[in-house]
C-alpha cells in the first residue's frame, strides 16, 4: 500500500514538472485535477463492487494514468497551438478557442479510447466473466474504469478547468469584454424586421385610342 501510493505521488510530481515546462503550470494543474478524478472514479467502483486492491489493480491503476494524461495532453497542446489565434475572431474569446481546439481533436480523443477499452472489455467479459479468469478481472475492471473516465475527463474535466481559470487572467478578461462590447456593437446594426409592405398603387388606365374619324363626302347642292 505504501509503496502504491509513493508511486501515485512521484507520477504526480514528475507529471506536473514535464507540463509546467511543456505548456504553463495552470495546464498542469489542470491535468493534475483530471487524472486525480479518475483514480477517485475508479477506486469508487472498487469500494461499491468490494474487489480486493491486489498489486495487478495498481499497475493498471498507473496504466490508467498514462492513458487519461496522453488524452489531455492532446487536447492541452491543440489549445496552445490556437492561442495564437485569439483576436482573429470577431467575439472570439478563451473558451470559445478552447471549445473549438476540443471539437479539433474530439473524434480522435473518441477513437483512441473506443480502440483502447475493447480488448479491455474482452478481457473484463469474456476472460473474467464467462471463462473465469478471477487474475485477469482485478487489472481488467480498473483498466476498463480508468479509460472510461479518462475519455471524458480531459474534454469535461481538464478543459473547463482551464478555460474559467485562464479567464480570470486580465489578458483574456479584456479580450471576452472587448468581444461582448464587438457582438453588442454587430446587434445593434442589425436593422429592426420591416412591417408588411404597402400595397403598390394601381396603374391608371390608359387612354382609349381615338376614333378615325372616316371622311364624308360632300353634300351636292339642292336644285333651285
């Protein structure tokens, strides 16, 4: 036990020191509040199913790290990459940028986890449940657990984080109120819905053509 948890402790430290030099200490604290989350998941569903923690259950516990921390890191470096795009965007702010780097990269988050935790669920279901591999169902359950979580930790978790703490910097702080006062400024411009249009007024009609006037002949005079 103690030597689980001095494992879980140099992870986290090491961890924080590689993304505070990668990126910026904020990203690693985020990082850190998402991996952490999914540990606290996955050691709930131990204590409700009463699995015994045994020396497999740490070694997937320490895989489940990596894998959660490869998906932030993915999502975190797309967001560094966009940040140079801040103020390109009429009404772009911090989250807006953040959201738009997750959607970047969100269907190969998806596919990455979706490709991991099938063989896991094999192992979990076929190898434990119907074969009865009780080695195999220790390691497989946090396995399984751990990738779940992850998945939507680094979007639902690591992100949101990120992006309310960031925008309490003044930086973007200025840039979501310049931003507001920009989309205020667009909305007021936009011209009020017309009524219903007048009815056009009708054509006057058009003079009837004169008649040609046929020529008489003139009358004879009357005999005396």
């Amino acid at each position: 036990r103690d030597n689980a948890i001095r494992a879980l402790i140099v992870f986290f430290v090491v961890v924080a020191l590689y993304l505070a030099f990668r990126f910026e200490w904020k990203m690693a604290v985020a990082a850190i509040v998402a991996v952490a989350h999914d540990i606290v998941i996955t050691v709930g569903v131990y204590a409700l199913t009463g699995f015994e923690v045994t020396p497999a259950t740490v070694v997937a516990f320490l895989t489940i790290l990596g894998f959660s921390m490869y998906d932030t890191v993915v999502v975190f470096d797309k967001v560094k990459e966009n940040e140079a795009t801040l103020g390109t965007v009429r009404g772009d702010t911090y989250s807006k940028m953040a959201n738009r780097s997750t959607n970047q990269v969100l269907m190969r988050s998806l596919s990455t986890s979706l490709v991991a935790v099938l063989p896991v669920a094999s192992l979990l279901f076929v190898g434990a449940g119907l074969f009865g591999a009780l080695v195999l169902r220790d390691f497989a359950l946090a396995l399984f657990v751990g990738i779940l979580t992850g998945a939507y930790s680094s979007i639902f978790v690591a992100i949101p984080l990120l992006a309310w703490w960031k925008e309490r910097e003044p930086r973007y702080r200025a840039l979501r109120e310049r931003s507001e006062e920009q989309l205020a400024r667009a909305g007021a411009r936009v011209e009020a819905p017309i009524g219903e249009p007048e009815p056009a007024p009708e054509p006057e009609p058009e003079p009837e053509p004169a008649a040609a006037r046929v020529p008489t002949a003139p009358t004879p005079p009357r005999p005396a």
